[in-house]
C-alpha cells in the first residue's frame, strides 16, 4: 500500500509540472487569500544537446541556480530519465525508477548511476522542484559486458 501512495504521489507532481509547463521561468499567482505562488524552472546546464551516457557509469547533472526565489530556496528536486521521439511531445517518463530525489534543489547539481536501458539517442532529463524542466536530447550507450 505505501508502494501505491508513494507511486500516487509521485504521479500527482508530475500532472503539476504538466500544467504548468507552459509557464516562463518564474510565475507570480495570486490565490484568492492574497498568497502568492512562484513556480521555479531552472534552466538544465548538464546533459547538453549530443551528450553520451553510458550505463552502469555515474554522472552529474547540472541546472543553473543564479535566479532561485527566496521562496523556494527550501525546495528539493527530483530527477526522472524519459524519452521524447519525433514528433510526440510524451516524455515516456520513468516514474517507477527516479534517478535522483530529495536533493537541495540549491545545489545546482546531483550524481546518478547510469540505468540499464536500450542504446537511444532521444533521453531526456527532466528536473522537479516546484514545477519541472526538461534537459536537451542525449544518448545513453547500452555497456557491452
């Protein structure tokens, strides 16, 4: 049962991030009790356009934190490794299996192993703090051993 309220969780930060993904960098709300909501998307520096990944190895991902509102410098992220392939905007996000969670989004950047999964060149890294942003397309190279 905590697998399925976990999984449901997990599931109900992404239909956020999905209604917001539209949104620029940073939105100022205003809720009927006068708050203010900010969404924060921070711009993914690391993968680049054309990076390659192998599996089984540990690499750094990277997002730039030179404009995090004060009100989110308390948030923390959670990083999932999709695919989109041409033409279909699906990010084929692996939800089950994040790669990184629970991390200062401040930090700038977090360490992940590399999963087992087929040679393509269409990944995609999607970072969640308070909404999510999506990395450029990079290769991730099946190991031979």
């Amino acid at each position: 049962m905590f697998a399925s309220t976990k999984f449901a969780a997990v599931l109900s930060v992404l239909a956020v991030a999905i209604a917001v993904s539209a949104a620029p960098a940073k939105v100022f709300n205003s809720n009927k009790a006068g708050n203010v909501d900010i969404v924060f998307r921070p711009d993914i520096t690391s993968p680049t356009v054309g990076a390659i990944w192998n599996t089984g190895t540990i690499q750094t991902i990277t997002w730039d934190t030179s404009d995090i509102p004060t009100e989110a410098l308390n948030q923390t992220g959670l990083v999932l490794l999709g695919h989109i392939e041409d033409g279909d905007s699906n990010e084929h996000l692996d939800v089950q299996h994040p790669l990184a969670s629970g991390f200062p989004i401040t930090d700038g950047s977090v360490d992940v192993m590399v999963p087992q999964v087929d040679t393509r060149d269409d990944y995609v890294i999607v970072l969640f703090g308070d909404s999510g942003n999506t990395s450029p397309k990079f290769t991730i190279t099946a190991s031979t051993a």
